[in-house]
C-alpha cells in the first residue's frame, strides 16, 4: 500500500497542469508570499489528461503564485479517479445583496431564471439556492447549453460578485457556537450544485475556468509533508535529478523513522 502510494509521486512541468478554476488575487489569503517560502509542504493533487497531460486538483492559489514567481517544476501526487470526492458548497456573499442578485437576473434574463420553487423540469440549466438573510431560499437557474467547463452565466455572476465584495466559505458545526475565536455572521448564502471531474476536465480543455474556491476535491488516498525545497525544484537540474532527490529524500526520511501511515478518515486542522 505505501509503495502504491509513493509511486503516485512526480515532479512535473508547470505546463503540463491545468487548473479547472481561474486565479483571483483578491482573494488570495493575506499571509501567502511565495518570496518567503523555502519548501512546498504538500504535493499538488492531479487527474490524468489526455496528451500526457494533468488537472490540478487544488491549491490553485499557490500554485499559480509559484508559477508566476518563475517556478517551472512542481511535485504532484496523481490520483485515481476513482479515489476522488466532489461535495457541494455553499458560499457566503460579502457585499452583494438580493437587489444585486435581482438586477442580474433582470440584465441576463435568457441566461438567468429567479424563482421562488424548485422547477425540476427546466432542461439545459445548472440550479442552485440562494438564502438572503434567512428568507425563505430563492432558485436560481443558469443556462448550461453546452455542458462544456463552467456555465458562462456562473462565470458572469460571480465576476459581478468579486467586482463588489467577495465571498467566503461556510462552516457549520454547532457545537463550536461558543468559541473563543467569534468569526461574522454569514448572510446571502449560496448552496451551489455538485460538479464532477468531467466538468473539471472540460474547463481545464477548454479554458471555460471555474470561479476559485466553490469546487473542493477531496481523495480517499493522500500524501502530505513532502517538504520538498524550493531551492532545488527551482535549480537548473534536469527534470529526472529532481525526481531522483524526492526518491532520496523519502528514503532517508523511511530510514530516520519520520513517516508514518494513516488508514482511514483523517482530518488536517490547517495546511
């Protein structure tokens, strides 16, 4: 089981991975400076593309970052396909309200259907809900003719939403309600659809990128503190030197007893 997984681990081509989702710098946390990073802790998760090629499957944010600070090899980790998990998200909206959304709605009214029922019968669209400040939930249908990467009513619409605010995640655990840390209330909540890797796929091939951070894959095998140096991905060595550094360096970490392996559901409080 470990070989397998070890074996899922490469050094490759910035140009050979293709996020599904775009790069948005507004939303980039305020503590990411690749100019002070020595290492890359975790290898990026990858899907198979045809052409020899890979889908990032996350951490586009620093990924590109990276890429547009000069790196031209990273260390990934190629998942199987069917070790992987799409959940959907739901979303809170930072300064864009109903009355935005509605005025959406009214300037793209062939791409975009408000409705206060869920109408299973409309064909070509993507639905999703939305909850404005705990009022009953709105429907909101997007045309998706082509089936071909993201709808570009999604991608319109939250371009709109980054022009005036932003958006963040919602966590929900009730039993963390009285918690030191006291995080806002989040209002204009989006419950967005599932996608799956052939959505992602098609919106790395075709360039019809997703919104950043609505999409979150999670696989049931992963390898994580590579801790790979930066120094050396960032050298003039070729590619296969690169590899042949990672093998050594797993080794010697196996040999130092600084590895462990963990079989079942485990959650990491911060990457």
């Amino acid at each position: 089981m470990i070989k397998s997984l070890l074996s899922q681990i490469r050094i490759l081509p910035a140009e050979r991975i293709y996020p599904f989702e775009w790069y948005e710098p507004k939303l980039n946390p305020d503590d990411l400076n690749v100019n002070e990073l020595n290492l890359i802790r975790h290898p990026f998760m990858v899907s198979c593309l045809p052409d020899n090629n890979y889908l990032l499957l996350g951490q586009t944010t620093l990924f590109r970052a990276l890429q547009d600070a000069g790196l031209k090899h990273f260390p990934i980790q190629i998942c199987r396909n069917e070790h992987l998990r799409f959940l959907p998200q739901k979303i809170s909206l930072v300064d864009f309200t109903v009355e935005d959304m509605s005025r959406f709605a009214l300037k793209f009214p062939k791409q975009v259907i408000f409705s206060p029922q869920e109408q299973p019968c409309l064909s070509n669209y993507i639905s999703f809900q939305f909850t404005f400040n705990d009022e009953p939930p709105l429907w909101i249908y997007l045309r998706d003719s082509t089936r071909n990467g993201c709808p570009l009513p999604l991608e319109i619409i939250f371009k709109a939403i980054l022009a005036r605010g932003s958006y963040v995640p919602v966590y929900e655990c009730r039993e963390f309600h009285d918690t030191i840390f006291k995080a806002r209330r989040l209002n204009n909540i989006i419950s967005l659809p599932t996608f799956e890797l052939v959505d992602l796929k098609a919106a790395a091939m075709s360039e019809r990128l997703f919104p950043p951070d609505i999409i979150k894959v999670f696989s049931s095998t992963r390898i994580v503190n590579i801790d790979f140096p930066l120094t050396v991905l960032d050298s003039d060595l070729p590619l296969d030197e690169k590899e042949s550094f990672l093998r050594e360096l797993i080794a010697y970490r196996e040999q130092a007893n600084r590895t462990i392996f963990l079989e079942g559901t485990v959650y990491i409080l911060n990457i």
